[in-house]
C-alpha cells in the first residue's frame, strides 16, 4: 500500500513513513501534478481538501479524504480505513525526512555523526543514503513506534491532547 499526501498532510506522511509505508509528500506540486503521479504509481491520494477531493473522484484516481486537523486521528483513520493492523507495519524502514528505505549500516562508519553515549550504548543502526540521517533503536524511538501502535489498537486516540511538532 502506498501513498501520496497532499500538502496539507506532511506530519501525517512523516508518521506513515515512520511506520514503513512508502508515502510521497510534495508540498509544492499542484493538484493536476499529484493527480498524474498518483494514477501512474498507483498510490492512495490522501487529502484534507474537499473541492479536491471531489474533482480527484471523477478522475478515478484512489483517494481517501480525512477530516481531522490532527495527525493521530488522521492516522486512526488510514488505519480504520485500509484496514492497517500491527503486522503491515515495518517501523524504521523507512527515513521519514525522504521516504527513502533505510540500510543497515555498521556503527564504525558512522561513529563521527552520532552523540558519543549512543555510540556505546546501541549497536543497531540503519542510514538513510539520501540525506545521510542515521537512525537508531533508542528510547524516544521506542516510545513513538510504542504510541503509533496504541493508536493503530484505538486506545489512546483522543485522550491527547494535541502536542504535535
Ligand atoms: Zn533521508
């Protein structure tokens, strides 16, 4: 399943980028361009905007219109509505910056760009051969992928507040 966010949707991209989905997100392009890039790559459109979300439909392309401000509800709502469940998600994939897959790179070739404690303490990292970001497993990482799941089981969904950014 892949996707193609309008650009209304960049935080909801990055989260499904995030999870392993193969999600573009080009803030700049107009709607005539995101049409054609969604029929030709065969992705779900996904829009906040009516009017576009209408003339997208007559156009056969696959679209999905959410209706929430929010990233959470948003992302509850690709779930409920593709029927996501745990085991479609590959979290740390994918880099969420670029959408690039992610490769498993060893930690000597990267020790000069991370922080010396994590350098130490982790041994699992993976590089995004695009922009050069490096990812690794560490707590604030498990505590995305551990909140990304809980709203994908419907349990935390509208207990937040929105604390997004
Ligand atoms: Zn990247």
């Amino acid at each position: 399943m892949r996707f193609l966010a309008d650009r209304m949707l960049g935080k909801l991209a990055k989260k499904l980028r995030l999870l392993g989905f193969d999600t573009l997100y080009f803030p700049e392009e107009k709607e005539e361009k995101l049409l054609s890039i969604a029929m030709e790559q065969d992705r779900i459109l996904l829009t906040k905007d009516t009017d576009f979300y209408k003339k997208a439909m007559k156009t056969g392309v696959k679209i999905f219109l959410l209706k929430s401000d929010r990233w959470r509800s948003q992302l509850k709502a690709v779930f409920d509505k593709f029927k996501i469940e745990s085991s479609d998600l590959a979290p740390f994939s994918r880099c969420m910056e670029c959408n690039e897959p992610l490769e498993t790179v060893d930690k000597e070739e990267i020790r000069d760009r991370i922080p010396e404690y994590i350098y130490l303490t982790h041994d699992e990292f993976k590089i995004c051969k695009k922009c050069g970001r490096v990812y690794w497993k560490g707590t604030h990482v498990d505590h995305m992928v551990a909140e990304l799941s809980r709203i994908l089981n419907g349990e935390v969904l509208f207990k937040y507040e929105d604390r997004d950014g």
